[in-house]
DNA sequence: ACAATTTGACCAAT
DNA sequence: ATTGGTCAAATTGT
C-alpha cells in the first residue's frame, strides 16, 4: 500500500468513509438485535467483526495522519500576496485570451467541509470543471454560485466519495454574498452550514481536539422542492440523515470583477472558526449520539 | 435564442 | 513532470 504518498485530503475521506461503513454496519447489527426473531442471512458475530474490521482501519488511518501532518501542514500554505495573479508573459498558445487559468491561491478563506447523501444543499450553483483526482475513485466537480456574475463569491467542489449508500463530500469557499431575492425563492434559509450540531476535530497537528455543538438542524432547510427526492431515496437516508462537516483549512480567495471578468487581489474576512464553542479534550455538549446523526461538524486544522 | 454542462487546455504550485 | 483549480470553446439542454 502507498500509504505514505496519500495526502491528508484523501486520509481524511477514508477516514469518513470507515467510519460510514461502521456506523452502517452498527445500525445492522441494532436491527438484528432487536427483531425478534433474528434468524438474518448475517450473524451477529460477523457484523461485530466488520464493525471492529472497520474502526480499526479508521484507527490506522489517523495514526499515519497523525506522522504526517507536519510534514504536509504547509500544503495550502499560501505564497504570500502581494504581486498579479499572472505577471508572466509566458509561451502559450496563439489565439488562446490572455487570462485563462489566471488564478492564485489565497492565504486563507471561508471552508468547511460537508459530508452529506444528497448533492443539493439549496442554493444555486453552477458547474465550471470537473477533474480526475489522485488516490480518488470519483471525479471532484467544481461549482461556483449561480450569481457570480452579481459578484458572489461562493464555491464549492463536490466528490463522491462512497457509494451504496452514496455519499458526497462538499467543500464550501467563501460564504453565499448573493442576495436572498436571487437565491431559489423557497429556499432562504442561510445554507452555510457554519455551526450547527457539530462535532468538531481539531488538529494541530495531530487530534488533540474534539467538541461537540448543538444545533438544531431541519432537513427542509437544505433540500429544493424542484429538487425531487423520490421517497425511495429518503427513506434510504435514514438513519444517514446527517452532514458531515471538516472545518476549515487554508485556501485561497479569488475574488471575480463582473465588470474585468477577471480576478482581482482582495482579503477578505477571517471565518468565525465555530472556535467559541471549542473545548479541549473530549467534550459532549450533545446529549446522545442521536443528535450527532443530524448534523456532524469536523473542525480540522492542518 | 439563451443557459447550463462537458471537456481539454492552460496555469500555479509542488 | 505532476497535480489540482479554472477557463472557455464546443456541445447539449430548454
């Protein structure tokens, strides 16, 4: 296995991904446990093997983040601001526009990251790129927020990252700056889901840190009524019903002149890192672990 | 006709 | 040289 060369990105999915099967099978088992008469195609023995298979692979996972993360810490590390985004006059091709694939990354923006079963979050986005990426089994698809041209700034790249049931990990940059009258008219509701019931993982550099915040959170809120979830589908998500949130990681800001159709230098406003509500060590403010399935919130620092 | 998506090219960072 | 993010022409959808 080239454990070594997989980056943190792609530990952290596995690390979800692990910890989904677990959950998933433990929910089996509850089941099982609970019919009367359990005479299942699984036993009981097996789904607690798969159970304990599966954490102990989430477990070998954080460990090798754990040696990683120095070594990696600085990979969104930013090159610091100051000069244009494309100084150069480089070699390139004739009749290609001058500005594309100008961009550069920024210090630090608004992130969070989501893990959620359904793609639709409520807001208007349209999709600008689709990439193949490294030690991913799925495509990540790059959205910008239907608005741009209104100046908003919103982003968002969505990957799969397991199916049966399918999960999608979204990452969020940069909040909606879009007005309520040009986001879809039923779904006003602030879509950042920047501190609801959330669990967060803070690491510096390794998981030092985790903190549980309760929020309330109503599926409605992020689904469209266009948007038509067959109930198939619901009940399909049950009890997987919950997002998943990684907190935010350094990035870049670009920020889009509608006027230039370009991107301009600018720095922006530091985000409300949920901080407030932190604790170290192991800290339950949730009840019970019925809340966390409504909304899970991973604050994870490189 | 316009709007959204697809897809290879292009660029910055590593 | 490789990788990930973005652009924009071509294509598809309405």
């Amino acid at each position: 296995m080239e454990m070594g060369s997989e980056n943190i990105h792609a530990k952290r999915g596995r690390v979800i991904v692990e910890l989904l099967k677990g959950r998933e099978i433990a929910t089996k088992l509850q089941t099982l446990l609970n019919s009367p008469d359990h005479d299942g195609d699984v036993s009981v023995e097996e789904l607690a093997l798969q159970i304990s298979t599966s954490f102990t692979a989430t477990l070998s996972v954080l460990s090798s983040c754990a040696a990683a993360a120095s070594t990696e810490s600085a990979q969104i590390a930013a090159v610091d601001g100051g000069g244009s985004a494309c100084s150069g006059e480089s070699k390139k091709k004739v009749g290609v526009k001058d500005r594309r694939g100008c961009y550069k990354r920024r210090k630090s923006s608004d992130s969070w990251m989501t893990v959620s079963s359904t793609m639709e979050d409520g807001q208007a986005w349209r999709k600008y790129g689709q990439k193949i990426i490294l030690n991913s089994k799925y495509p990540r698809c790059y959205f910008r927020c239907t608005h741009k041209y209104e100046g908003c700034k919103a982003l968002k790249q969505v990957q799969i990252i397991k199916e049966d049931p399918i999960y999608y990990q979204t990452t969020y940059f940069n909040h909606h700056t879009c007005t309520d009258t040009l986001r879809a008219p039923h779904l006003i509701l602030d879509p950042d889901p920047v501190e609801p019931n959330l669990i967060s993982f803070q690491s510096k550099p390794m998981i030092n840190n985790i903190s549980l915040v309760k929020k309330e959170y109503t599926d409605h809120d992020h689904r469209t009524q266009s948007e038509d979830v067959s109930d198939d589908a619901k009940s399909s998500l049950n009890p997987w019903q919950e997002i998943i949130g990684l907190e935010p990681w350094g990035s870049y800001k670009p920020q889009w002149d509608p006027k230039m159709r370009s991107y301009q230098e600018e720095e922006g406003s530091g985000f409300q890192s949920c901080g407030s509500t932190s604790l170290y060590g192991l800290d339950m403010e949730v009840n019970q672990l019925g809340d966390i399935d409504n909304f899970l919130y991973f604050d994870d620092i490189y």
